[in-house]
C-alpha cells in the first residue's frame, strides 16, 4: 500500500502536506521504530525517541507535532506524517495491514448446545463448546473451541470468547466484548461465614454483568456476589490475571493492568487506572481518574484525580519523598547517636 | 416465603418473638440493604451500617442482639429478627431461595472415559469431559463440561469439578471438595536445579492431596512436590488465582483470599488466614490462627495467633506504626538537619 | 534397585567408594529426609539440615562433600554418598524410579485438526483437542486433552502441551518446550489507546516466540505484542501465573517463579531471576544475573549481576538495612523530640 494511501485513511487532513513532500513509498507492513526494515511504517511517540529517527531503516514515519522531529526525518529524506496522537495514528494503521483471526459464521457439530439456546443470526461456534439451558447468543458472537456456557448467561452482538473461557450461570455480557482465554465470568463468589466448625458457605445467588465494550484478559476471574450484582462498566479493559471479588462496581472506561486485585464490594468511578498487581481492600472506593500505580495497596477511599501508591497507599507526592528517603534512613539513625551523644543523652 | 417461614428456619428460637411483633410481610428474595426493594429480606451487620435502617426498601431484616438498632427498626415498622451472627443468618436464608445451578446425574456420550475408570453412584459427567485410566470417582460426584483428570486421581464423594479445569496425574481430592473453574489441582511443581547449561528439570514424582469440604478458586494452581505430598486439610477454602508450591503443607480450615502465593514447603496450622495478594517464602511456617494482612511478605516463622503486615512482615501493631510515621520521614530529615546546623556539627 | 546401582548411573566416579563401605541397601523409592522410611534413599543438601541424619529412617543418603555430615552418617551405619551437588544427585536419582505420565503417539478421533495441519512422526494428540488451519507439529510433540490451538502456531519436536492450555495465532513453541495446564501462549497483549470516547484497541498483530527448552507454568499468560515478538529464551523457566507482557524480550536461561508479572517491553538478560511476585514496570531492563527477590517492584535498569529488592527496589544490601531500621522509625522520632526539647527548638 502506498504511504499517501495510508495518509488518506489514518490522517486525511495531512494528505496535502504529505503530497507536497513527493516522497511516496510503498508501505509493506508496521514495525517498531528499533526494528523496522525497508518498506516498514513506524512512528516515534515524542522527543524522547527522537535517537531512533537518526538510525531506523523504517521507510515512513509518523511523528508528533513536533517541528525538531520533523527535521531530523526530512534530514534522513524519509516519508513522514505529522499526528496529534501518533501511537492512535500507529495502532489505525496497523488495522489496515492486519486482519484478526476470526473463524466463519456456523456451529461446528462436536458443540455441544442445550435445545433452550436463543442462538442470533450469524454465530460462530467452535469445535467442543458446551451450552447450557436457557443461553442467548447475539448476533455475530464468536466462541472459540472448548469454551463451556453455564445457564441463562448472555452474550451480546459481536462478542468474542475466546478458547477454554467459562461463563457462569447468569452472566450477562455485552455488545462488543473480547473474553481471552481461560478467563472466568461469574464465577462463584469466595463467600464463607466462620462458624464453630470452620466455614460455612454463603450461597453466590447473584450474578455478573459486563456491560458493552468491556475486554477481559487471560485467566482473570469475575466473580458474582450472593445478592445483587458484580458489575463492570462500558468499555472497561481488564488485563491478564487479574481477580475481581464479589459484588465490585467498576465504572466505565476502567482500566486494570495485569494481576490487579479487587477484594469485594470494591467501587471505582470512571477511567480509574490500576497499574499492574494494585491490591484493593473490601468496600476500597476510587473516585472517578484516579490512578494507583503499580503494586499500590489501597482501602478506604481515594477521591476523584488523585494519585495514590505503595502499601499501604499514599498521595503519589508524599510516596515519592518517603522513597527517596528510605535509603537514608541508617545515615539518619548514625547522625541521631552522634547528637545524642554531644548532648550527653547516650553514650 | 412468609417472614415467620424463614425465621423458623434459620433461627427457630427466635420465633416467638416474631410472631409477638406481628408483622409477617411475604418475602420473595434477599438483597444487600442499601439495594433493598420491597419484599425483601436483608441483614445489617453492626452499627456501622446503622444508617441503611433509616432508608432501605427491605420489608425485614436480619439484626445484631444491639438494641439501637432493634428499636431503628421497630420506628420504620420493619419486620425483624434478631440474629447472634446476622451474616450467618443471611447465607442460611439465601439458600432457602437459592438453588445452585447443578447438572443432573448422568453421563454425556462426548465424554471419553477410560475404562479402568471406577465410577461410583449418581455421577454427572459433561460434555468432553477425558477421563485417563484408574481415576476413581466418589457416589454423587458432579464434573462440568471440558474438565480433564489425568491417571490415578481421586475424586471423593459429591465433590463438583468446574468447566476447563485439570486434575493432575494421582492427585486425591476429598469429599465435599468444590474445584471452580480453570484450577489446576496436583500439576508439576517448579522443580529445577542450576547447571553449567542452564537448568536440569527434578522430576515432581509426588501427589496433591485435599481433605475434605476444601474449596479451590478459579484458574487457582496446587502443585504436587518432588517426593511426598503437598497438601491441603479439610474445610480449607482457598480464593482465586492463588499458587501453591510443591511440598506446602496446609492445616484445616485455612483461608487464603485472591491471589496468595505459596513457594515450596509452606507449613500453615490451622485456621491460618492469608489476607489477598500475600506471599510466602519457601519454608515458611505459620502457627494456628496466625493471620497475614493484605499484600504482606512472610519468611521464616510466625507464631500461633500472631498477625503480621508489610513486607518484609512486621508484627501488626509495629507496622501500623511504621506506616503512620512513613510520611514524615522528610520532616524528621529537616529537623535532624536543623540540630546538627545548631550544634555545629553540619554547616 | 540397589543402591549401588543407584550411585553407578548418577556419580559413577563414587562407586568405589560406596562399595568399600560395603554398605549396599535395597531402594525402592526416594523421600524427603525427614519423612523417610526404610528402604528409601534421600538427601541433605547442607549443614543446615545434619539435625535430619540424627533421626531419618532413611536407609541410604545423599551427602554434600562435608567431613561432619559423612561422619554422622556413619555413625548412623547408613548407606550414603557424596556428591557436590547433592540436590542434582537426587533429582537424578528420582528419574531412575518415576516415569512422568505421557499418553502414547496416535491421534484421538474426537480431536479436530485442520487439514492443513503439518504432523510430525509419533505425535500423540489427546481427545477434544482442536488445532486450526496452517499449524505445524514437530515429532513426538504430546498434545493433551482439550489444547486448543490458533491458526499458523508452530509446535517443535518433543513440546508437551497440557490439558486446557491455548496456543494463539502464530505463536512459535520450539523443541522440549512443556506448557502446563491452562497456560495461553502468544494471547493478545493488552493494547489500548486512550481516546475521547475511551480506549481505542491497537491491534497486536505480532506473535510470541519460545525457544527450545521453556517451560510455561500452569495458567501463565505470554502475550504477543501490536508488531513484532515477544521472546523467550531457551531453557527459561516459567512458574504458575506469571503475567508476560506484549514485546518483552527474555533471555536465555531466565527463571521466574510465581505470580510475577511483567509489563510491555521488558528486557532480561542470561540467567536473569525474578522470585515469586515480582513485578517489572514498562520498559525495565534487567542486565545478566540480575536478581529481584521476592515482591520487588523494579523499574528503569538494573546493572548485570545486581540483586534488587524492595518496592520501589533498592540495591538488595540497602534494602535489608531500611528493613532492620522500619520498626525503629517510633523511636527515632521520640529521641529527635527529645533533643529538640533539651536545644529548646521545640516545647
């Protein structure tokens, strides 16, 4: 594909600027900035790669709005296109070059679907999925091979599920959702009351519901709760291995990085951000935007837009200056002994 | 369900007192208190939740013996009982509502079976089920679609395998045992001893043992050691994704919540709780109802009944300390700073 | 077998000695050295553990080259052995007696594979396994029940893939490679650009590469990256539930133990190890031998052959220091009020 075509799709307002530079070469596919080879397309986020730009055999490059950058590609007589967001411009072109694994719409004759289905039009259904009574399935839904539906769970339009993935009974997923392999949605929630003998179950009555757009990663486990509902918001992604407890309330557009933790009743507003392996307490409360960085333990409650890391958790700013001190703190004892003996308080 | 119905199932002794209030609504459910609508019944813990009384849709409620609360609830005109342990109370009468979902006896033609297989009564086996030679199977045994059990393993009476998980070659699993979703139960521990070339793999010839009435979470993995057993004792409930290395040796009615880990040769007395995302190191020993916090890490040995948090692992009360007193290391620097400036000792 | 036999196949150059002793027990099996019982060979791995010699019914022993431990063995009259490494020696002497379960080549009919699959000789393919279009398997490669593999995934000779795992789309296994239950090799990494409207996904149309030799751990996730690999060296040793993020590139040799997790874009050197929960931000590098123990958090660089520990890491030596000191911060603060009341800095 030549590059102006690409401009025309990704960033036509840049068609004319791109024209203008004549350089047009043919684009056979994206790579990383480091790695391109001739005939690749890669892009540069900001100045701190601007390195890369001097050495890169990519063939095109899209860059920030950024004139030193610009340069040093117009130096290297590179093809270039400036973008706002150049990792957005990156990942709209490599939808142009790649197309997703996708099996055709049919149900292959090893599934195993229970007669009460509500199956929509145009599903695909791979080879030893198991149904259960009482299951809808929207249009265009994909399950991939070995993924088991427990009773009256829905899927929404377009959602795909991919291999060994178990959804539980009652689960209501969305329009437009990816569940990767071996994840668990709705599972039973971890519901114990202590007793003379030792635990005794509290039945997990309720249910789990993803609302459209949500992403949930390998291996990560939503459970429900005993009453009510554990629930995730529009357009909320949820990385590799992460366990959400009980009756969470995890707004939209929540982000969750790999191995984050939610214990139960946990509720997070809107684009809330959990670096990876974040741990929250029961009943923990994030406002919406803010942020807990990687390995945070937090409980009680962070107010909207603030920032909050380590364990347990601290104003990002305060956590900052403890770090840094952390280190010092033998010098510091050493500095206290030596006072104290001045002043005749120790010997 | 009539109020009285219910109370005279879960709290017979109670039902006296009941019937003096004269108040009997007819209760189609149960619900969390600040979700409440009419009709159903739900329970308040203590007086923290004190304020739901005030304004829940719930027609009765569960009660602590605290008569504040009592008497809130008498002024709305509420149904209500008094309960010694009000949660306890709920997840009984949750299960007079709630059936969970449980496939009938019977075994689905897709299921491959070997025929050394010794099947007890009643069994369920779904769909795609694999079955490998001389695994025994207890009376009333409940195994979810897609479930693999490799040679040798035991599997107790009414113990219910979830879809997609993976009981490993001679693993014993009790009675009464619940293995959710995706687990892994008796798989290879991490066994490998430095070489010049890299690493030489030690056979895991060992099993997974599990007592009775244990639960295991979804995607959660139990390794069997190189020799000998790893294992769990009864009325053990252990949450989601946790890992447990090969040789742990766990005592009965042990709780571990979400994404605990285990390194090899762990030995945790009874009634031991493991708050989420803990990690213990190899070796490590913890006495009876000794209790880990949230995100702690533990080495060496904790004694009976103690509670230890932070990483490395403190006593409870001297970490709550450290904790209060980690952000003021930058003002305990300054003033440190500013004595030795007036003793001469730094300009 | 003898134990003289024993000796002859793991340290032929000991035989001599052994037979001297003229000590020469009937072995039936191996066992750790405090649960032995007659007939059983074990091992002490080092003074730490010479209690073990006192009271072990071991009736043989595998000694380190320490003049003490041997002593108390005589004594004891037990068979015993000496060998430098004396875990090596009976990791080797355990796959004398143990015989990992693997089923025998041959294809199961209720398995569904592609017809553009490229088979090697002597494959064993398990029941209701499903491999799609374009994959290629090496010789004697050993697929067990319920494996679902992608389109274009490459297997090489001898791989073992356990029950449940999923290999994506054009991932690249090598040769003595074993993935454990439920592991997903060369998913989908977690790409999401941040928009008006939420978070834009960004196609990973890369893969993920295994050389020969890697071991995955039960329901670890290694995703793949939006271009280009992610990597793993040969003879790199993954445990239970580790997170790999897309891009990251791992060397030769690596070990990591439970539950760490790594964000996009790490680079790890030779030999490089990560203890359990172990958690590397976006972009770490960590140089050969470098070493994070357990729970760390580490970011930016760390030099070859450094050991690291600590959230955020310090080098392991300061580490330990801050650790020793955390709980005496309650009276260094009192001995600083101390000496601001006697300097009259404060009342």
């Amino acid at each position: 594909m030549k590059f102006s075509n690409i401009v025309q799709k990704i960033e036509p307002e840049q068609s004319s600027l791109v024209a203008a530079a004549d350089r047009d070469p043919e684009i056979s596919g994206m790579a990383a900035v480091q790695e391109a080879s001739a005939g690749t397309l890669s892009y540069v986020e900001g100045a701190k790669f601007a390195k890369y730009i001097e050495t890169t055999a990519a063939s095109a490059l899209i860059l920030p709005t950024d004139s030193a950058l610009q340069a040093a590609a117009e130096q290297r007589g590179l093809a270039w296109l400036s973008a706002r967001d150049p990792r957005l411009a990156f990942a709209r072109a490599i939808a142009l070059f790649y197309q997703p694994f996708q099996p055709p719409p049919g149900i292959h004759p090893s599934a195993v679907i229970h007669p009460t289905t509500q199956l929509g039009q145009q599903v695909s259904i791979g080879a030893h999925v198991v149904i259960q009574a009482d299951v809808r399935i929207g249009d265009r839904v994909c399950i991939h091979p070995n993924v088991v539906i427990y009773p009256e769970a829905q899927i929404g339009a377009r959602t795909i599920l991919h291999a060994n993935c178990a959804i539980h009974e009652r689960a209501q997923i969305g329009a437009d959702c990816v569940i990767h392999s071996g994840a668990a949605i709705g599972s039973e929630g971890f519901g114990f009351v202590p007793t003379a003998e030792g635990w005794e179950k509290m039945h997990q009555s309720g249910r789990t519901v993803l609302e459209d757009g949500v992403e949930v990663g390998c291996n990560t486990a939503i459970d429900r709760p005993a009453v009510g509902e554990t629930w995730v918001g529009r357009n909320s992604k949820i990385d590799n291995l992460v366990h959400v407890g009980h009756g969470c309330q995890i707004g939209e557009a929540v982000v969750m990085a790999g191995q984050v933790g939610l214990a139960g009743g946990v509720t997070l507003g809107r684009r809330v951000i959990l670096a990876g392996q974040v741990g929250l307490a029961n009943q923990t409360e994030m406002g919406e935007g803010a942020i807990a960085t990687s390995k945070t333990g937090v409980h009680g409650r962070v107010a909207a837009g603030e920032i909050v890391s380590g364990m347990p958790a601290l104003a990002h700013q305060d956590y900052l200056k403890y770090s840094a001190l952390r280190r010092r703190l033998p010098e510091l004892l050493q500095s206290l002994r030596q006072i104290q003996k001045q002043l005749g308080l120790k010997k």
